[in-house]
C-alpha cells in the first residue's frame, strides 16, 4: 500500500471568504497589539527614567533611582512588539526571554519604590501579553487560507 496523501474536499466558497476576511482582521489586530506594545514600552521607559518620588537616601551621592513602574509596562509592552514566530517557535529566543524575563520580573525589587509584590504584577503583565499572543497565533493558523501541508 503506498503512502499517497488523501485528497481534500474543497471547501464551500462561503468558508473560504470568511476565512479570508477574518484573516485580514486579525492581520489588523496584530497591528493594533504592536502599536499597543510600542505605547507600552515608551511609556514604561518614560516611567522608569523618571527619578523616585522617594526621599533620597542619605549617604548617597546620585539619590536619583530609577523608577520601578516602568518596567511593569515593558514586561507588557515587549512580547507585543517582537514577533510571534521568532518569540513562541525558536528555541533560543525562548531561553533568552525566559532570562530577560526572569531579571525583569526580580532585579526591580532593589529599587526604592517597588512594591513588595510588584514582582506579581510583572509575572501577570507578562502572562496576560504572552497569552494574547497565543490565542491570536491559533487564530492566525486556523483562518490561514493556505496551510502548510503537515508530516
């Protein structure tokens, strides 16, 4: 018996339009997720360069920290502006977000005014942002007018 692929039924031209038009809205959604993500990560810088509302400390000669609010918007605002294929796919890009991540999530609570579960707040920016791009990735399959045949 040979290994010959089973032909496919073609679809109703009903399906294929609306696969079509739901593709091009989700092609427009990714749009909006990254300029989302763009506005996330300049606000975020924004509030990370601007000093801490915090007294200085004494015996410090720069009392001007970093702010630790900012980085709750990048750890948003990143995964939305990288691509989908490069970050949820390629295994490298994978382990290093995994460490950018992981220092993001924890190296802020050295400075002044982070609050003692802001390391929460970041893990769940960055879970909510990962998300999205999940599901919208299954969509993007699911509506994609030519698929690749799968092994």
């Amino acid at each position: 018996m040979t290994d010959e692929p089973m032909p496919t039924s073609p679809r109703e031209p009903e399906i294929e339009l609306l696969g079509r038009v739901a593709h091009e809205a989700l092609r427009l959604m990714r749009g909006a997720l990254w300029v989302g993500g763009v506005t996330a990560l300049v606000y975020g810088y924004e509030q990370y360069a601007a000093p801490s509302q915090n007294p200085p400390m004494l015996g410090v000669s720069n009392p001007v920290m970093p702010s630790a609010l900012g980085t709750i918007w990048i750890t948003l605002g990143l995964p939305l502006v990288l691509p989908t294929c490069w970050l949820l796919k390629k295994r490298w890009a994978c382990i290093s977000m995994a460490i950018l991540y992981s220092l993001m999530w924890f190296v802020p609570m050295n400075l002044p005014d982070d609050s003692p579960y802001g390391f929460i707040l970041r893990f769940f920016t960055t879970t909510v942002a990962l998300s999205t791009l999940l599901v919208w990735r299954t969509l993007w399959q699911l509506t994609n007018p030519n698929p690749r045949p799968t092994a």
